[in-house]
C-alpha cells in the first residue's frame, strides 16, 4: 500500500534571533525580503506559500525548491531569478517543535547574488551560524 499524502497543514514561519544573542532581535529571512526587488519577493513568497500548500515532502517546483547538500545538508533553498539577479531564501522544515503549532518552513536568511557568480563559503557560514541559533532555543524563536 502506498503511503498516505501528507495533508498536514503547514506554515511559513521567519527566525527572530533571541534577545540574548541579539539584542534588537532582528529577523534576518524576513529583512531580507523587504530589503530586495518587490518582484522578487512576491516571487519567492509564491514559492513558500506553493511549498507549505503541497506540502513540502509533496513539492515540485521545477527547481524553485531544492534540498541543499554538503555543508549545507539539511537546508532548502527557495529560489528564483530577476534580471541578472538570483535570489535564496535559506530555510530549514520543522516538525513537532515547541513553539510551532503546524509542521513548518523555517525561513532562516536570504542571499542575492549575480548569475555565474558563486555564493561565498564565509555567507554559507553565515546561514549555518544562524540556523544553529535558531536550532539551539526551546521554544523555538519565531514569528
């Protein structure tokens, strides 16, 4: 028998970093979609909100949703592009967590980079960092 279809709802939710490790307890994921092109934004928010509906496990974007592997195993990536501009959102899925209702799409941080450049190791780094932060609080650190 296969199976069943994951019909569990899930959530789109944003890292606030904690107040001990931050004092302004910014939201790195959330500041940088209202930092970059609207267009872009409205873009990968379609894509978070396709993944959540889906759900996840059920998802297939056409390489707009990808599983991230080496150093960066564990993560997924929202993707989309802009002129000569690409676009990440780093985010992490949760299930059972304190602090987390629904199963949900963690959005951790966001790049921007030109096509045919490389993301560099050190802000890879940086989105592994964060992630540890965020792993690392019981309730989970959300909004």
């Amino acid at each position: 028998m296969p199976p069943a279809k994951d019909t569990e709802l899930w959530d789109v939710r944003f890292f606030r970093r904690h107040k001990d490790d931050d004092p302004t307890q910014s939201c790195p994921g959330f500041s940088f979609l209202t930092a970059i092109d609207a267009r872009a934004a409205q873009k990968l928010r379609k894509i978070l909100r396709g993944v959540a509906e889906a759900p996840p496990p059920s998802w297939s974007g056409g390489g707009t949703w990808e599983a991230m592997h080496d150093d960066m195993a564990g993560y997924y990536e929202a993707r989309t592009e802009l002129g000569e501009w690409l676009y990440r959102l780093f985010c992490l899925l949760e299930r059972g967590e304190e602090g987390l209702s629904n199963p949900s799409i963690i959005v951790i941080d966001g790049l921007k980079k030109k096509k045919r450049t490389r993301i560099r190791p050190q802000d890879y780094g940086r989105v592994r960092q964060l992630g540890e932060e965020y792993k690392k609080r019981r309730p989970r650190s959300v909004f």
